[in-house]
C-alpha cells in the first residue's frame, strides 16, 4: 500500500484554508451586524443541571444592555442600511461555502 502524500497535502491545505475563510466571513458577519446596531441577542438558556443558572434580574439587565449597545451607533441610516446589507452577504457566503463543500462531497 502506498500513500499518495501530495493529495494528502493538497485536502489538507485546501480544508485549512477553507476554515479560514468560513470563520472569517462569520465573524465579520457578525462584526458588522453589531456595527449596524443590530446586535444578535440570544435569551439565555437556563437548565437545571448548569452550574450557573441566571436569574431573571440577571437576563433583564443583559437585554438592558444590549439595547443600550443598540443605540450606540454612529453612523448614518444609508450607512446601517449598507453595513446591514454586507453583514448578510458575509453570512450568504458562509452558506455558499458551506453547500459548495457539501456538492464537493457528495459529487466530487
């Protein structure tokens, strides 16, 4: 049995580079969400067996202070509305990379 090693190098950068790419569109994605004032707020979930559970004073002051973060910004509405519109393109193409990987799979 022989090992193809230049293959082996060539998936293995090729799915590095690919992980790059996808985590820096997502996190750029988000960065420009929270840019344009839209900051993704997600309630906390709170399960029994956790070690910390937060209570409702807790939640109520992250919403707080995240709606506070919402009006911090300081850029025009056509500016929000353009760095809106780039935030969901970062994320179009998280998704577009995701599926083209998958059709690599699949088909490839």
């Amino acid at each position: 049995m022989t090992i193809d090693w230049y293959a082996f190098l060539v998936v293995f950068v090729v799915a590095l580079v690919g992980a790059g790419v996808l985590v820096t569109l997502y996190a750029l994605g988000l960065r420009l969400l929270v840019a344009a004032g839209r900051p993704p707020v997600v309630p906390p979930a709170e399960f029994p067996d956790a070690i910390t559970v937060l209570t409702p004073k807790q939640a109520a002051k992250a919403e707080k202070k995240a709606a506070k973060a919402a009006k911090k910004v300081a850029l025009s509405p056509a500016q929000q509305t353009l760095v809106l519109a780039l935030a969901y393109a970062c994320f179009g193409l998280c998704g577009a990379c995701v599926l083209a990987a998958v059709a690599l799979l699949v088909f490839g």
